[in-house]
C-alpha cells in the first residue's frame, strides 16, 4: 500500500513538472517574464507629441 501511494506522489509530480515545462515552451503570445499575459492585456496610454499624457 505504502508503494503505491508513493508511486502516485511520484507521477503526480512528474505530471505537474510536464505541465509547467508545457506552459514555458507553448506560449502563443508574448507577454511579461512571468508568463501571465498581463502585459498583452493592459493598454499603457501613449505620450503625445507635447510630452504629455493625455487627459479625458
């Protein structure tokens, strides 16, 4: 009994390393360093010609 608990810790390991080595290499797009997508979801408003930020 003792073993096969142990065995299912171990393949549940090796399942959870394969899914983060999965999500490393298969990004579909580019994003910040951490792999979130936060930095393709967040529209940074530009400076205009003056310098500025524009006000609404």
């Amino acid at each position: 009994m003792q073993e096969l608990l142990i065995g299912l810790l171990f393949l549940a390991a090796l399942a959870y390393l394969g899914w983060r080595g999965w999500k490393s290499f298969a990004r579909k797009e580019a994003g910040c360093a951490k792999g979130c997508g936060c930095a393709t979801d967040v529209k940074t408003p530009s400076i205009n010609k003056s310098g500025h930020l524009p006000v609404n």
